[in-house]
C-alpha cells in the first residue's frame, strides 16, 4: 500500500517547525504535536469549545493540534492555539475575552512549551 503525504503547504511548514523546535529547545511536546498534525485530517482532534472549557481554568494556555468547534460555551479567558478554527468558536473566543494565536506564535512566545496543556 502506497503511502500517503500531506499536501497542505502550511501544514508541512508548520511540522518542520515544530520538529526543528522541539530538537533544538529539547521540547517534547512541540514534536508530540507535530506527529498529531501529521495524521490524516480523519485521526485529527476536532474539539469542541465545551471540552475546551471543561478542562481549563482561567489564564491557561492551550493547544489543540486540529480544529476547534463552536459547540458549547466558554466561561473564562484563556490562550489558545489551534490548527484551524471555525468561524463560530472565533465568535464565542473573543465574546469570553480569550486570547486566540497560531500555533507558530505560540512556539515564538513560549519556545519550551512550559505549561502548555494539549487537548484532543
């Protein structure tokens, strides 16, 4: 069986990113990240804002290595990163006061992922 790569440029850009990252920070989570992204769009997390809200608190910082949903509420201010977003969680982002950056500033700010919390 033929083996099948990711097409989407942005998204190879952003592994070799995280990749390069997490070897010279010795960063685990930036290459835990990557190997998510990695995975066809199907074994991608796709995570609701209700999830989201369930396992935070205030002031967290949060990545989700696919796409964030609309579905629920969000009660509190956090950072989050994120692969994709849909337009209705970007809505209900900025109506809680959150903070919403791509993942390649994040690794910018934060460069050894300290507390960084990864849902899926």
């Amino acid at each position: 069986m033929r083996e099948t790569k990711t097409t989407n440029p942005e998204r190879v850009t952003l592994i070799r990113l995280l990749k390069k990252q997490s070897r010279e920070k010795q960063a685990p989570i930036w290459q835990d990240i990557a190997d998510n992204l990695a995975k066809p769009k199907r074994q991608r997390a796709a995570v609701n804002l209700s999830r989201i809200n369930r396992h935070t608190q205030r002031r967290d910082i949060i990545i989700v290595p696919g796409k964030i949903l609309g579905t629920g509420t969000l009660n509190h201010s956090l950072t989050v990163a994120a692969f994709d977003l849909s337009d209705k969680a970007k809505e209900k982002l900025t109506a809680a006061k959150a903070k919403y950056v791509s993942i390649p500033e994040l690794v910018e700010k934060n460069p050894t992922g300290a507390n960084v919390k990864i849902i899926r």
